[in-house]
C-alpha cells in the first residue's frame, strides 16, 4: 500500500515566526549573513560561504554573466544557465571571471568624423558626457581621442563641427595598459586628476574605461564574493547527459561550483553524475545536487557526495508540475523535513551538507522563514527576473513596465535535460512550465537591500544575530486562513483605493 505523510503538506504562507528575547546587542548592524555554501566536516570551515543567502536560479530568464556579476557584487551567487550549449555556458562563465569591477565597455562612442549634433544627441540618449573617439566610432576600436562636455561651447559652436577638431587627441590623453589593476588605474585617475581613463591594448585598441564616480561605488560593496584571485565567483549548471563534456569546459573556464540541475533529483542519473566528477576530481570540484522533497532524497543525495541539496519540487512561480504530473510538495515542508534530515546526517556522519530551498519565495518574509526553516541558503528566480539585470526584455504591458519571465520547463525554454531525467534523448514531451511576465522592480542592488534590511530586522526580532542562532531560537507557528487576512491590512479603506475610485467617478 502507497505510503500517506502523516501531515499536510503546507507553504511558507502559512508560517508566521513568533519573536523572542531581544538583548540590547541584538541590532541589524550586527546581524552577519553569512551562510554555508558547500559541505563541510565538522570543526572545519566550508571552503565556499555566501556572504547573504541568495543565489539566482539556473535559468534562461535568470542567470546570465551579467546577473552573476550584479549578484555577487552584493554577496551572493548565480548559477549560469546550463541549458544551451556547452561553448556559450562556458563563455558566460568565462565573461564572469574576465569581469574587471570597474572596467566598463564604453557604451557611447564616436568617430572623428561624426560631429557636435552627433554629440549631443548621444548625450542626450545615452546620459553620458565622455565619448571615447575611436578610428570607427566602435567600443573596442582604435582609440584617436576622447570628448568630454569640457572640449565644446555649445553657444560658440556649430553643431557641423567635426569632432576630430574639437576632441582632446590621443596624444594628450593619459591611458593605461591592459594589464592595470583597478587600484593603479585609479592612483592614474587621481595623480593626474582625470575624470575618466582609457584602458588600451599594445595597439592602442580600446579594451575598457575606468570612470571616478565608479571609484566609491566599488568600494562600497563590502559583501562581494570574490575567489583567491579576486574574480567574482559564479556557479553553473549541468545535467545528468552532457557532463563529460560539460563539466570540464565551465571548468576551464573558471567555474567556482556546479550544481545538476534537475526537477527530480532522486534517481540513478544523478549519483552516475556525482559519482563521475568524483572519480575524476575527487572532492576539489564542487557540486550540489536536487531537487528533492523529502528526508529519504537528501540522503540519498548526500551520501552520492553532493556539496548541497536542492529543496523544491512543483512550487516554482512559473511551474505547472504540480498540474501535470500530480507530484510535489508544500516548500515549506519539504524544507523542515530536509533540513532535520541534514541535522541528523551532520549528528551521524560529522558532515555538514547545506541545504538550499529552491522556488515558491513569494514575498521577503518567505526568505526569512525558510531560513529559520533550516535552509542554509534560497535560490530564486521570479525574486531576480524582476530587475534590470536578468536577462529578458523588459515590456509596457497595458502602461506598466513588465520583463518576461519563462520556465525551464515551457516550450520556450525547452530545457528538456531538467525534465526527462536522465537516459536517451526523449524530448520535452509536454510542459511543465509557463512563460510570463513579473512587475519590473529596478535594480538589483536596491531590492536586494530592501530584503536584506527585511530579514536582519526579523532576525532581531527573534533575539539572533547569525543564521545558524536563528534556527536555532525561530519559533514558528501554523496560521489558520482567517489569521492570514488578519496579517494584511483589513478594515480600512486603503487611501490608493479610494483616490483611484474617486478619480474614476469624477
Ligand atoms: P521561483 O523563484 O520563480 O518561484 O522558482 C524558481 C525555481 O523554479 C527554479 O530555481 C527551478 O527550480 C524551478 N523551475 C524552473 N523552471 C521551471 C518550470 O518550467 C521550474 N517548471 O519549476
């Protein structure tokens, strides 16, 4: 006879954290988030820790280089999409470790020949003063000058004016050699008080700029997560088919941790995969392993050698799972029954196997919650596709700014790896995702420390300083249906709404 979980299955929506004793030392300033990465033998330190507990989900619409980089300036990961092919997952992954914080591809570049008018409107587009000039007006081409809204009167001169006669030519221009690092490139800036600086190859082609108002921003973001070499660190996706080959291309290209990706993790295909990057890199390869749902599937997975298991099975925003197949389970308690598993994997064996919950994060409380939880870390993806970052267009849908957002598993994606398991090539034979849009939210940076601000409180609030004292102290308690209305506001005529209605009447 099938085997019936004594409990229902239930979601972080329905979890409210009760607060505990707040000593006079327990203040968000103090609050570190900093979080297991990878597992670890007791006594010992991971040898990766996140410095706040996000990382991005492994999808098309999520983690591209350009995510990974905004992710990791703020503490996090992200994990590069691993479904396309091995050559662009490896260049994305590579375009990571090349990134230069502070060097920027000069977006608003001119050629001698082009003229005032040419200035001003890419001005005026772009919002930036200093153009590069080079020999084509591309951003990597011979660099011959550079124009700055110092080199032009507007009132004196004519817009016909050719910007060869009025830029500050190549040989007076200060420039700096490939090989300069962001702390000498700005003692340049400063000695000669520049306010941008050229970075050029042995042929004088422009590679980057280097601009002082970036100089504080950069060091602005104490939580950045860096390697040995001072690279921002990035993690990648793989599957249970193409890993030969997949696993030592990101390899190559400087991949910091993989993880298989896969909406079920508890099968044969994954242990053939751990136990391949065992046998051929012994422990210095990191790779986490998932999804699974319950105690049984983390066992299994962390006894096959996984660096972290993956919690999340039919929660994701954009997951038709659930529906077309019949199978999941409520995050939440698939992350309590999980993480108890790991803690009593830990008691057991003396090995920390960190555990990341996987989609279903709705709103920030949900972070927090399933961090008191047990999860040691949460992957998102409809939290990351929001902002300015992600990959996808951004759209004015019926007046409000929208960007897309599609699932592994839609036809859009047709990330067939993640679904079919492992095995011959079958296909995606039918959906398990949707392809959507999210309300456009900015930047990364900004919503990330709004959340971030959210969750040290709530920390507070419990009487905790580090994520490990609040799962420790968390005191958490089902709500009925009718305390969750209870939880918004309720009984009151919001003031949008009223105004909204008024102007409608009128
Ligand atoms: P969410 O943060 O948008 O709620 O969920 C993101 C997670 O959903 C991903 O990390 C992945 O585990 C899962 N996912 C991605 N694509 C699909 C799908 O098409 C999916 N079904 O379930």
């Amino acid at each position: 006879m099938a085997y019936f979980y004594p409990d229902t299955a239930h979601t972080f929506n329905e979890y409210l954290l009760v607060p505990g004793y707040s000593s006079a030392e327990c203040t968000p300033d103090r609050v570190s988030l900093k979080t297991p990465l990878v597992k670890y033998k007791k006594g010992e330190e991971p040898t990766i820790s996140l410095n706040i507990p996000m990382v991005s989900a492994i999808m098309q619409s999520v983690s591209d280089d350009k995510m990974a980089v905004a992710l990791a300036t703020e503490g996090g990961m992200s994990f590069i999409y691993g479904s396309q092919t091995i050559e662009q997952e490896a260049a994305m992954v590579a375009r990571v470790k090349d990134y230069k914080a502070g060097f920027v591809e000069s977006d608003s570049n001119i050629s001698p020949d082009m003229t005032l008018g040419d200035v001003v409107e890419l001005k005026a587009e772009s919002g930036h003063s200093t153009m590069p000039v080079t020999v084509d007006g591309s951003a990597h081409g011979k660099i011959v000058g550079i124009v700055t809204s110092r080199d032009y009167r507007l009132s004196r001169m004519s817009l016909d004016t050719k910007v060869k006669d009025f830029m500050t030519p190549r040989e007076k221009l200060i420039v700096a050699s490939k090989d300069t690092t962001l702390s000498e490139a700005n003692d340049i800036i400063w000695d000669h008080r520049l306010n941008a600086l050229p970075v050029v190859d042995e042929d004088d082609n422009l590679l980057s700029m280097v601009f002082r108002k970036d100089y504080d921003s950069h060091k602005e973001n104490p939580n950045e997560m860096l390697d040995q070499h001072k690279r921002y660190m990035v993690g990648a996706g793989i599957n249970t088919r193409d890993y030969e080959d997949r696993v030592p291309a990101l390899l190559e290209a400087g991949v910091d941790v993989l993880c298989i990706d896969s909406s079920e993790g508890f099968t044969e295909w994954q242990k053939r995969t751990l136990k391949w990057i065992r046998d051929n890199y012994g422990d210095s390869v990191k790779v986490g392993a998932g999804n699974v749902v319950d105690s049984e599937g983390f066992r299994f997975l962390a006894d096959c050698g996984a660096d972290f298991v993956k919690v999340g099975i039919g929660g994701g925003s954009i997951c038709i799972t659930r529906e077309q197949k019949g199978i999941g389970r409520g995050q939440a308690s698939a992350v309590i029954d999980v993480a108890q598993a790991r803690d009593k994997y830990f008691e057991e064996t003396g090995v920390y196997v960190p555990v990341c919950s996987d989609g279903g994060i709705v709103f920030d409380n949900h972070m927090t919650l399933a961090l008191a939880m047990g999860a040691d870390f949460l992957m998102l993806g409809r939290y990351f596709a929001r902002f300015d970052e992600s990959p996808t267009a951004r759209v004015n849908v019926n007046g409000s700014y929208m960007k897309e957002y599609w699932g592994e598993g839609s036809a859009r994606a047709r990330n067939w790896q993640r679904y079919d398991l492992g095995g011959k090539k079958k296909g995606l034979s039918f959906e398990e995702g949707v392809d959507s849009y999210v309300p456009y939210a900015g930047s990364l940076k900004e919503n990330v420390a709004q959340t971030l601000t959210k969750m040290k409180a709530t920390m507070c609030s419990c009487g905790a300083i580090t994520i490990p004292e609040f799962q420790e102290k968390a005191k958490i308690t089902l709500v009925s249906s009718t305390s969750i209305v209870e939880g918004g506001s309720h009984d009151v005529l919001l003031k949008d709404s009223v105004s909204t209605s008024a102007a409608t009447y009128r």
